[in-house]
C-alpha cells in the first residue's frame, strides 16, 4: 500500500528509475567527421560531399512494362511474379532473410543468431503520426503484420540504421521489450523510450558481436532529423547514420540503410571485401520534385545497381517499393521496381536480383 505521505507520482518516478536504459558508447577507431558551424562540432557530416554527377541517370523510357510484375493499377498494388536466380550456397551455411516491408527485416545469421533491422511496423510514432494525416494532408500507409510471436522470442538484437520515423518507431521498441541487444548509431539512446533497454550506441567502422555473428555499423551518406511536430524538427544531424555488415561463418550481409550515392560503397568493399548479400534501397529518389538534394541522400535503381556492383554482391535484394511503403519515390507502390528492372538490362549489371514481395522469405 502506498503511505499518503509518499505521492503517486514520486512512486511512478522512482519506478521508472529503477528500469533505467544500459548504455554502452563505443569509441571510435577511426576519426568522425563533422559538420562546422558557426563554432560548432556538434553535428555529423557525410563523408564525401554531393556528387557533381552520377554514373548514370535514365532520362526517359525509365519504366516500361514488364510481365514479371502484376498489379492491380498502373504500378500499384503488385505482386512480383517472375523468376528469381538458382544460387549456389551450401545448405546450413545460409543467411535466412524475411522482408516486412519498407525497410524491415529479419535475418537469422548462418550461426543461428536472429537479428531484426529497423523494425517499424506502423507508419509514424504519435503525435506526428496523427498530425501528418490530419493536420498535413498526408496519409496512412498500409502496415505490415507484426512480428510473429516466435521472431520476437528468438530475436536476439536489434538494429537501426538512422533516427527517421520510417526506421525507428519507439512503439515497436515497447512491443518487442528488453531481451534483445538494440545496436544504433552514436547518440541514439536519448529517443528510446525508458525500460531497461541495453543499447550499445556505435560509430562507423566499429563492431559488436551477437553470439557468434560480428555487426559491424558502415557509412552510409545520408543525414538525421527528427520532426516535433510538422514543420519543426529536433536533432538536426546530432544522431549518426548508417548501414550494417553481419559477418557469420566467413560470410556477409550488407544492409545500406537509407542513402545516398557516394564513395562509401568503395570504402566498405575495401574494408570488408565482397558481399555475399546485399540489401539496397531502390525508391526514396524523387528528385524531380524534391530537388538534387533529395537524390544526394537516396539511391536511384540505377545507382543501387551500381552500388552493388562495387560492392561485389552475390546477390542483391531490394527494398523500400511495395504495398506497404511510404510511395517515396515516383509515388507508386512500385514503379522503382519497374525501373530496377529495365536498368538491371541497361547497365548489364553483374549482380543478380532477387525480388521479394512483402512477408516472403528466402536462404542466400
């Protein structure tokens, strides 16, 4: 029973205490660049500046049909249906890799170890969540099912590549609880919500292992904000970015995060050598509306193909389309997959493809 000399809310404070977040910083191996402003050195910075040009850019007859994809409209609403390449790997040597939607997977190493990254199963933390849709004329995407029950038990870390509300959603943080490991980016553990939550926060080229998996956190080149509410955001670059390698039994997975093109694709290959898989965004690119900007910080199809070509991927699956994304690229469900597609035969890129559709899984 509570003593009327001890209030409600001391007690609530006390307990929430007593569940305090563990947080381990781990230090840099190599040097963090960041932004100068007026004095400041506060605020991370890409590594490479924006691009003066690309490799490549389709200008026109970007997305012609394809009988591969099935769709309910004209590029939404689809199901790919084609043929995904036969790839040679030993069996119970493979990475497991289940794709949600967007930017979230999971991925069960060749060691056994389940790893969820960037798990975002609603659409917006609350109140954005309610704003975008009322107050900014926005909309709701359609949201994946949760995580199964057995995933979530399993399910021994968590990573995020960036503090954006499409990759890092506190109220899914609650529903998978404390038992996993959550990996981030430098300066993250102040957006966790309180709930003796052990998170190790990482720079680039820093690695922490997960039983018998190493993850490493990379570069990607990109940038941080967090919106308040519409119009006004909070962070402004203070959080890190980036990507994730998960090393097991001599083989690797890459998982690029939000980004941009850049050097950093060739950095990573030099540090960790070739991918046997690599998940690479393929729609956030709409820089004929947005600006150059926009493109600067989000991969094209043809840069994304381009990436995974000098990443020396074995296989490359995309993300970032589908019936349940934020349409952030041409805004329809799927017309980056429909220019994947015709730019993987324009460019003779060396990379296989293999296209998951929401919630289906394979073994690489």
């Amino acid at each position: 029973m509570i003593n009327k000399y001890f209030p409600l809310p001391l007690c609530i404070l006390l307990a929430s205490c007593a569940s305090q977040n563990n947080v381990n910083r781990l230090e840099p191996t190599k040097d963090i660049k960041y932004k100068v402003t007026e004095g400041y050195t506060h605020q991370f910075a890409n590594t490479y500046k924006m691009p003066e040009d690309y490799p490549y850019t389709c200008k026109e007859n970007c997305y012609p049909k394809s009988q591969d994809i099935h769709c309910e409209n004209d590029m939404e609403r689809c199901q790919y249906v084609g043929k995904n390449p036969n790839l040679s790997i030993t069996k119970g040597n493979t990475f497991n890799v289940r794709w949600l939607g967007h930017a979230s997977f999971s991925v069960t190493t060749p060691t056994g170890e389940t790893i969820l990254i960037d798990p975002v199963t609603g659409q917006f933390d609350w109140p954005v969540d309610w704003a975008f849709v009322h107050l900014a004329g926005g909309f709701y995407r359609t949201e994946p099912s949760a995580y199964s029950k057995q995933t979530l038990e399993d399910t021994q870390a968590v990573v995020y590549s960036h503090i954006h509300y499409d990759h890092f959603n506190k109220s899914d943080i609650e529903n998978i609880g404390n038992h996993p490991t959550y990996l981030t980016p430098l300066n993250f553990a102040d957006y966790f919500p309180t709930g003796g939550y052990n998170i190790v926060e990482m720079p680039w080229f820093s690695k922490y292992d997960i039983g018998n998996t190493q993850v490493h956190f990379v570069p990607a080149h990109h940038f941080s904000s967090r919106i308040v509410v519409p119009m006004i955001t909070s962070d402004d670059d203070e959080t890190l970015w980036g990507g994730w390698v998960f090393e097991s039994e001599g083989r690797k997975l890459f998982f690029a995060g939000d980004t941009g093109y850049s050097g950093h694709f060739k950095d990573i290959h030099q540090q960790y050598g070739d991918m046997d898989v690599c998940l690479i965004p393929i729609a956030s690119y709409h820089h004929e509306k947005h600006g150059k900007w926009y493109r600067n910080v989000h991969l094209t199809p043809e840069d994304a193909l381009i990436a995974a070509d000098e990443l020396n991927c074995g296989v490359m699956v995309p993300w970032g389309h589908g019936n349940m994304s934020w349409k952030m690229g041409d805004h329809t469900s799927h017309s980056a997959l429909f220019r994947l597609l015709h730019m993987k035969e324009e460019l003779n890129s060396r990379t296989p493809l293999f296209i998951l559709n929401e919630g289906e899984q394979a073994e690489f």
